[in-house]
C-alpha cells in the first residue's frame, strides 16, 4: 500500500469529473449531504493531477469533455500501477450501447445515464464503495498473510538447518568416540613397546644374554607394532570416513562416488549409536555401483532413517531387530529399500510422517523434522520419490527412487 493511500483511509472519498459547472455542482452537493467528502474537477486534467496527490476511493467521471475525454483519462489511470484499482462509473448523457460497452472495456465499473436520479446514483455509489473498501481488506489481510508464510518459510528453513547441525553435531561425536578406542590401544601398544625396547637394551648390556629372553622380548615388541600399525590404520580410514561424510553432509554438490561405500561409512559414522544395541544392519548393494549424484544428500537421508528405526522402531535400542538396506539401478534411477522389523506405524500416522513437525516423541526432544528432511531431500535435491509402508508390528519399509547418471570407474 502506498503512502498516498495511507492518507485517505476512511472510506467516502469521491473524485467528481464533469465540464458542466450546473452537473459538477449537483453532483457535489447531492453527495456531501450523505456524508461523503468530495472533491470536484472541472475537468480531466486536473482531475489526473488530484489523483497523482491524493487517492480517491470512487470517481464519477464524465465522458464528454473538452481536454481530455473520460474515455482518456480513464486509460491513464488505468495504466498506472498507482491508480490502477480505483473504480470509476462513468456517468454522461450519452446512451449508446457501443460507447458503454466502450467504457466497461476500458475499466469501467458501471454506467449512470444522465438526465440520472438520485437515488440511483447514491445506491451505486454506496455499493461501490462497499466493494473496494471490502477489497482493501481483502488485499490487506493477503498481505498479512503472505507475510506470516514468508516467515513460517524462513523459520522452517532455520529449524531445518539446525536439525541438520544437530545431525552433524551427532555425527561428530560420535566419530569422537570412535576414533578414541583405536588410538587408546595403538598409545598402549606403542607404551609397551617402549618399555621392552629398553629392556632389550638392558639385555644388551649384560656379559652373557639371555636368549630365550631377548626371543620372548623381541616376539612382543613384535605384536605391540602390529597392534599399534592396525589401530592407527582403523584410525585413519575412520578419520577418511568422518571426512568424506562431514565434507558431504555440509555440501550441495553433485560428485562421483562409490554408494557401497557411501552407505558404510553413514553406518560407521552411526556405530556407537548402535554398537550397544541387538539390532543387525545389512547392506546389500554392488561393490562397484558408482553414479553422479548428490552423496551428502543419500548420507543425510540414511542417517534420519537410521536414528528413527533406533528411538521409534526399536524403542532407543533396547529391541532387537534388523535393518535392512538395498540398493538397486533400475534404469537410469537408484532405487534404495530401506527396511526394519521394529514396532512399526499406526495407519493414520503413516500418511503424516513426512509432515513437518509431525512426532509422536515430543515429549522426548523429537522435532518432527527428521523425516520431513528425508522428504524434502529426496523431492527438492535428488528429484524423486519416497515412500514409506507400515503397520503396526511388522517395522517399516521406505522405497526411494531418483535420477543418477552412472558410472563405472576404477
């Protein structure tokens, strides 16, 4: 709304247009005495130039005029996006049809023949009035509401984000407690190795050595060197893991890669989670299926799914159960089955779960936001579809299926 109309709020302010000074007059008065304000032009001129400084709600113009006919200046204001939507009723002694039908195309909104009656003229006035005071409400209240959307808009995208970093923040702990089992093992291998080097040392120094000793001692140092190797090598490939994942999980861009791989290291990155619990995880998919997508987004989804089949289908690990991951090409699209045996869902509950907010755990900390993340990824990211089957104790089965471009590398 702009600030001119801002001015003229309150509703009965006309714009009277007519050459005639008797018609003008008639006109003015006829209205003032029914408490609307008036404002008179002589002609179509000024009455563009009254506008131009203050809106009118109505204007009865008049079509035959010296300067500017009303036809004209009806064009005019038309034509400007600042005076576009104020209703005119032409109101002349011409009475052709073709000349009315000329005046409601132009944007008219009606049609008073003169000699005109007064009453006449004050019920259309009225219900025209009515109109655009109903419509500047109406306007007024899309505004309002095409505001709140905008920010329900933003606050989703926000929570969504920060459900995002909550993933990542999972992610990143548990990969700490991960990494820290190797590396205490290799730092305790690596101690013991220390202390039989110095004794190895000792042996050395003495006149006579002990052979059997310095075998036994030698055969540790041995096995503390291979555990400290193997340790720190599960440390590093877990450290490749977390890298390829958070590299992923925080980027939007399309790259190659291995999906086998992919999947292990979302469940890697997921063990401690689940290294406590009864619960199997399966992946049966081809070691060299290789495609062009969006790996952070394939992550991001298994990782939901994961966590939901842990707290909602196994009841935060405390049932056992499997999950099962599939994954195959059909055509040019990848097509992933992602199955459990928890509790299952209720039908109801089936068809809102990828609704956000949607949770049956809020009174445990759930957002509603996990598999609505799941569903606008698959549909906005990856271009396809999910899906999700259920019932109540036979777990879940959720189909997704999109487009990839595939390719075969070494």
């Amino acid at each position: 709304m702009s600030e001119n109309e801002k001015i003229v709020e309150k509703p009965g302010n006309i714009l009277v247009v007519d050459d005639t000074p008797a018609n003008l007059r008639l006109l003015t008065k006829l209205l003032s005495d029914n408490g609307y304000e008036v404002r008179p032009a002589p002609n179509g001129t000024l009455a563009l130039k009254s506008v131009a400084l203050i809106l009118p709600d109505l204007i009865l113009l008049d079509i035959m005029m010296p300067d500017l006919d009303g036809y004209e200046v009806c064009r005019r204001l038309k034509a400007s996006e600042h005076s576009r939507d104020i209703p005119i009723i032409f109101i002349s002694a011409i009475n052709e049809t073709m000349d009315k039908v000329k005046a409601f195309n132009i944007g008219g909104i009606d049609y008073i023949t003169k000699p005109f009656e007064a009453d006449e003229v004050l019920a259309r006035v009225k219900t025209h009035l009515t109109v655009r005071l109903m419509q500047k409400k109406v306007a007024e209240k899309t505004d309002q509401l095409h505001a709140k959307v905008e920010e329900l808009i933003q606050t989703r995208q926000e929570l969504v984000q920060s459900e995002k970093m909550a993933s990542l923040g999972r992610l990143v702990a548990g990969f700490a407690h991960e990494l820290n089992t190797p590396i205490g093992v290799a730092v305790g291998a690596a101690s013991s190795l220390h202390g039989n080097t110095k004794a190895i040392n000792k042996l050395l120094e003495q006149e006579e050595v002990d052979e059997d000793e310095l075998v036994e001692t030698l055969e540790t140092i041995n096995e503390a060197a291979d555990l400290t190797l193997s340790n720190l090598k599960r440390a590093a490939n877990l450290v490749s893991s977390f890298k390829r994942t958070a590299i992923d999980q925080t980027s939007e861009e399309m790259r190659h890669f291995q999906v086998k791989t992919t999947l292990d290291d979302v469940i890697n990155t997921l063990h401690n989670q689940f290294k406590q619990t009864a619960i199997e995880i399966q992946v049966d998919c081809p070691n060299d299926l290789a495609v062009y997508s969006l790996p952070g987004a394939l992550e991001q989804i298994l990782t939901n799914l994961m966590m939901n089949s842990l707290i909602h289908g196994f009841s935060e690990g405390k049932e056992a159960g499997h999950i099962t991951i599939a994954v195959t090409l059909l055509g040019k699209h990848l097509h992933l089955a992602y199955s459990d045996t928890g509790k299952g869902i209720e039908s109801d509950t089936v068809e809102k779960i990828f609704e956000p907010f949607f949770t049956t755990h809020r009174a445990h900390g759930g957002s509603g936001l996990g598999l609505y993340i799941c569903y606008n990824l698959v549909k906005t990211q990856l271009r396809g579809t999910i899906t999700c089957e259920s019932s109540p104790g036979k777990g879940v089965l959720f189909k997704m299926n999109y487009p990839i471009s595939m390719e075969l590398y070494q």
